[in-house]
C-alpha cells in the first residue's frame, strides 16, 4: 500500500501520505477507506503529503478522479504537499476540476498546493482561524 492516513477527529483534520507509486486505484480505494473510517466526517480538513511519492496518473486518470471525487465528496479545506513539478501540475489540475464541479463553484478557495508541509499546515491553519 503506498499511503497511511491518520484521522484526528478532535481536530477534524485528516492527513494522508503516500510513499512510492500512486495510481488511480490506489487513490479511489483511499478515499473510500476514509469515508468507511468510523471517525470521519464529511466537513473534514485534509493534508495530503506526496512528496515521497511517484505520480503514475496520466492527465485523464486525474480528470476520472477528480470528477468521480467531487461527485461523493465535497472538500471543506485540503492541503496538498509536493515535491515535483509534474505532481504540482496534477494537483493543481485535480483542485481545478474538483473546485469547477463543486456546488460553490468559484466562491471558495478551499484547495492549494504547496512545496512544503510547514507552509501548507500555515495555510490551512490561517484559513481556518477566518472561517
């Protein structure tokens, strides 16, 4: 398995990471995990952390999962933590897709991708001290 997530339901916050490969079935079967989690919730922050890992989706495998995301899950808040260009370039096409499809289309800014954890935990921290 090439992630681990933990879900910190006290601080209703959810922290993937993935190591080596990542597919798209290996993403679908992640996000199904958590949501059978007994502790998740739907209004859950994220911080996804693939900095360790080796994108192997091609440009339509993240439409196919963008889309079939956003049509079981809406994000509250979601972090996104890089180390190449190319797996920058796939989260932010996902949060693109996924923000387009959400029902508050164009009002939030509720997904950003990072080059560093401790910038992505500032932001996701900043933003929930202003909700």
């Amino acid at each position: 398995m090439a992630y681990k997530f933990i879900i910190d339901a006290k601080a209703n916050l959810i922290r993937e990471t993935w190591t080596d490969r990542v597919d798209l079935a290996q993403m679908k079967e992640s996000s199904e995990r958590e949501w059978a989690h007994p502790d998740y919730r739907k209004d859950m922050d994220m911080i996804v952390d693939f900095r360790q890992a080796r994108m192997d989706l091609t440009t339509d495998e993240v439409w196919d999962f963008a889309a079939w995301f956003s049509e079981r899950e809406s994000l509250s808040m979601m972090a996104v933590v890089v180390s190449r260009e190319a797996a920058y370039g796939m989260a932010r096409m996902f949060q693109s897709i996924n923000s387009a499809q959400s029902p508050a289309a164009g009002t939030v800014d509720n997904a950003r991708v990072f080059y560093s954890l401790e910038a992505a935990e500032a932001w996701l921290s900043d933003r929930r001290l202003s909700k």
